[in-house]
C-alpha cells in the first residue's frame, strides 16, 4: 500500500511475529541470552512471562530458529490440551505418528524410548509451549511428569514455557508447587522505555529498507510512546496506522497529527474503522 511511498522493501510494522524483524535489545537480549543459558545447562524446565503484546512469541520463535541446528524441537501453539491431547501431540511432534489408538502407559513409553534414542544420538529435545497459562492443571502435571525422564546426568527432554502473569498465579497454587520448584531459570518482558521504543522504531524501518532521512519526528515518537506505554504490539499497530494516514495525505514524515489519526481510530485495539477512511484523511 505505502512500500513505494516510504521507499521501504517490506511492511515494517506487521503484527506477524516476523524474526527478521526481532529486536535484540533490552529483555528480549536478556531474556534470548537466559534462554540460551539454560538450555545449554540441560535444565529442566525455563519460564519466560511478559503481558499481552510484550513479545513473547517472537521471542519463541527466534529460539525455535536457533535451536534447529542442535536440538529436536517439539512447538506447541495452542497449549489448551488434556493430558492425553499434549502427550499426543509431543508424540507426533518427535514423529512417532499417530498413536491416539493405544493407552496412555503404552503411549508414554513409546514417548521415552524416542527419547533415549535421540539422547543416544546425541540430539537434546526442547517443548516450547506458547500461553502456557492456558495449560489445565491436568496437563501442567503431565509436564512434570514428562520431564522426570533422564538419564544419570541430563534430562531427556527440557520445557520452555512462554506464558502472561497468569501464568505466575497459576504456579502458585499448592498442587503446582512441584513444578514450580523446578523452574531453575526464568525472564520476564516488559514494556518498553521511551528510549528503547524509538531505537525499536527505528530498527523495524531499517530493517524494511527504509535509508532516508529521520520518518518519524521527536514529536510523533513523543506522541506513540504516551498512547503505547511502549508495548510493542501497539506500538506496530500505531505506526501502521500512522503511516497509512501520511500516505493517504501524500505525505512523506510522519508527524505528531498522523499518530494522534492512529491513536483516534484504535481505542479499541478490536473494532477498527475502515482503512478507506485513514486514506482519505478525513480528519483535520
């Protein structure tokens, strides 16, 4: 809509959770970094919580994307499973088919004999479970379970859990506290400063293709970061906005009345005006 306007290669504030576009600063540096650590330790299980359009599951794939050289990744999207659903689901995920047909013990040590294959082979295999607070208690349990599979020295299989604070309220009930007590490494995400969200504004253009001079003013950015409270999320869904609205003025800065457009046609995040109506620039 506005590439060619802007100069720009790709869409630079997309909600997609694009790993080119990753920002390695601030937590998710640290946060990639503890991630990094603990999974070459060989622990159990790491958790990382962040609220809602922090960046958790960026985070998550550009882990998944380093991991792929050296470990057998199992991704699970959608954690709202019963026991039975997850272990499934890691089953088909370590490739041993669909096994919905056989008992749970059967399948569970269908489960462990791939792993210790795998361990044998020299392969680690890392869970990765995006909203992870979605997990029943049930399978919160299962994962326990899964990951008192070891040998002397290693666990066969480690856990990652990606989760909002819920899932830190969630730990804390009594019948969750064995879990809880192996979480050895864990990172939490948070807004961003007002600094750290121009560098993250700038870095999304640059890495879009966009050279020219500075698009956005010390105004507007003044302006994005009192609507946003620096969460990267809105912070995307602004800037697009914004720079459609330049876009449908021919104008080629994004200045403080651009993001103002934005921020009036996103009160709610959920109902969104017509896109024919930021390009008409029918405000004033």
């Amino acid at each position: 809509m506005y590439l060619q306007h802007f100069r720009l290669r790709n869409y630079p504030f997309t909600l997609t959770p694009n790993t080119q576009f990753f920002f390695d600063a601030g937590d998710h540096h640290d946060a990639l970094n503890v991630l990094r650590v603990a999974l070459q330790s060989g622990e159990g299980f790491i958790k990382v919580v962040g609220e809602v359009g922090t960046g958790k599951t960026i985070l998550c794939r550009k882990l998944l994307n380093e991991l792929e050289k050296k470990f057998a990744t199992i991704y699970v999207p959608n954690p709202f499973l019963t026991p039975t659903g997850l272990i499934l689901a890691v089953a088909e995920e370590l490739g041993l088919g669909d096994l919905s047909s056989i008992d749970r013990h059967a399948l569970l040590k269908k489960i462990t004999y791939r792993l210790v294959e795998l361990h044998r082979a020299g392969t680690r295999v890392v869970l990765l479970v995006d909203e992870a607070q979605s997990l029943p208690d049930a399978s919160i349990e299962t994962l326990r379970l899964l990951t008192n599979l070891e040998t002397e020295t290693q666990k066969l299989l480690q856990v990652v859990l990606f989760g909002q604070p819920e899932l830190d309220q969630r730990l804390k009930q009594p019948l969750l506290r064995p879990l809880r007590q192996r979480i050895s490494f864990a990172a939490r995400l948070a807004p961003m400063n007002r600094s750290r969200m121009r560098a993250y504004v700038l870095h999304r253009l640059a890495m879009a293709g966009y050279a020219g001079d500075a698009l956005f003013t010390s105004v507007a950015l003044n302006e994005l970061y009192r609507a946003s409270s620096g969460v990267p999320r809105v912070v995307n869904i602004l800037c697009h906005k914004a720079m459609m609205a330049a876009y449908g003025r021919g104008e080629r800065q994004i200045g403080r009345k651009h993001v103002q457009r934005a921020v009036a046609d996103s009160r709610s995040l959920v109902t969104v005006r017509p896109l024919s109506r930021l390009l008409s620039g029918i405000w004033s």
